[in-house]
C-alpha cells in the first residue's frame, strides 16, 4: 500500500520538476531575444559613433551619422542607394535621437536584408527624409524579391493583394507616437 502512495508522490515531484525546467527555459529563451534585441541596437549605436564626417547633411548629427553609415553598409553589399535628406532636421523633437537612430537604422537593415538575393543590378534603396510642417517624415523604398506590399490593418497584405508600398513613418513634434505616413 504505501507503494502507491510514492508513486503519486513521485510523479508529482516529476511533474513539479517539469514544469520548473520548461519555466527555467522560457526565462532563458526570453533572456537570448531580449539579448538579441539589445545587440542590433548597439550595433547601431555603434556605427553611429564610428563615423565622423557624413556626406549627408540634415542639420542632425545623429541622423546623418546613422544615415552614412548604413548607406555606406549598403553600398559594400552592392546596392545603389540614394538618400536625400538635406533638409533641416530640428535635433530637438519629441523622439529623442536615442530613438530616431533606432528607427533609422532598423528601417535601413530592413531594407538591406530585402535586397538580399537579388541580382547586383535590382538592387536599390531610397531614403527620403524631409520635415511636414512639425512632423518628420521619413519614407523608404527598396527593391525585394518579394515584390511590392502594402500594409493593410498593420501588416503586409498577401502578395495577390499588393497593390502598393508604404509610403513613410513620422513622428510629430507634438507626439511621440510613430504613425504611418500617408
């Protein structure tokens, strides 16, 4: 009888032991992508103190610098990159600079990974950055070997449905929300 008895003991210390492994694994695994998440933005941290002199010039050191850089990265994978940002971009906005790299250099990565295997001579990404009265708006384009979408509800539309790109991210000067640019 007192066999019995250890057995359900037994299995509900194996039972408490799994369920302290797969807890203890997804602590780690959330720990690797929070890692991961932290290493792409020093990355661009990075480039973005590695470069002193810019070619481009919008009046944000900062800008210009994430700019540069990621349009030189470009540039060594063999895409034809125009940027055209020679505007004034006021450094004082609601989003810090902190953050207008971020979305700079995530938006460029983006579009460099888009290039990716396509023939050298399809590959293209344009940068158009300007001010809209108190928004910055940001637009870009690049070629894809998935062809073109558009966002539709917050999220690429099947490719039988695209009829179109996004046009652009802003931020306004009077909120910090980011907003689809039309």
């Amino acid at each position: 009888m007192w066999f019995r008895g250890r057995g359900k003991a037994d299995r509900a210390i194996a039972a408490y032991q799994r369920e302290l492994v797969d807890t203890h694994y997804r602590e780690v695994e959330n720990m690797y992508r929070q890692m991961r998440m932290w290493r792409h933005d020093y990355r661009n941290h990075l480039q973005t103190m590695k470069t002193l002199d810019t070619p481009i010039k919008s009046g944000n050191a900062m800008a210009d610098v994430i700019l540069s850089s990621k349009m030189s990265l470009a540039q060594a994978h063999g895409i034809d990159v125009r940027v055209d940002a020679h505007t004034h971009i006021p450094i004082k906005q609601r989003i810090s600079e902190l953050d207008l790299c971020c979305v700079l250099g995530n938006l460029f990565d983006n579009a460099i990974e888009a290039n990716d295997g396509l023939p050298e001579a399809d590959c293209m990404i344009r940068v158009y950055m300007d001010m809209k009265g108190t928004q910055l708006y940001i637009s870009f384009t690049n070629a894809s070997s998935g062809g073109k979408q558009r966002k539709v509800g917050g999220a690429s539309a099947p490719p039988n449905q695209t009829r179109g790109t996004v046009s652009g991210w802003s931020t306004s000067t009077r909120s910090s929300r980011l907003r689809a640019a039309t």
